[in-house]
C-alpha cells in the first residue's frame, strides 16, 4: 500500500492553511497601524534628563533632533510624537 498521496495531501493542507494564516496575520496589523493617528510636539529649546524623563512619562517619543549648534549645550528644536 501507498501512503504517499496521503503524505502530499496533509502537505499540501499544511502550506496552504500557513498561507492564509500569514495573510490574515499580515492585513491584521497593517489595519491596526493604518488607524494609529499621531500627535506631534515640537519645542525649540534646551532639554535636560529630568524634562526628556518628563515627556516620557507624558507618552511622547523623541523622533528628531536638530541641534542647533555642534555642542547639545544651546539645544535644538526637538520633535516628539505620540498617538492620539
């Protein structure tokens, strides 16, 4: 007795059951981070540890920082984002 068809069949099952497992998986979290929307923060000054520790507790994350000079010590404009 062959048991080789039974043996593509259950394959053949298998690859295609993990196919639309990753596609719906796939358009789950495309969905959900299409629906995130963002707030943005903009400061234009000098920032130190306990402000920054500030904003993180607030839920804003650094995205940018675009110094001003070569030294951080005169700052910069810093942009956060956080969702909505």
């Amino acid at each position: 007795m062959n048991s080789a068809p039974k043996h593509w069949a259950v394959l053949l099952a298998c690859v295609v059951i993990l196919t639309f497992m990753v596609i719906l998986v796939r358009n789950d979290t495309g969905k959900a981070y299409a629906r995130t929307s963002w707030e943005y923060k903009v400061l234009d000054t000098t920032l130190d540890e306990r402000d920054l520790n500030q904003l993180g507790v607030e839920g804003w994350e650094l995205v940018m920082l675009v110094r001003t000079d070569q030294s951080l010590k005169r700052g910069g404009a810093w942009m956060f984002k956080r969702p909505k």
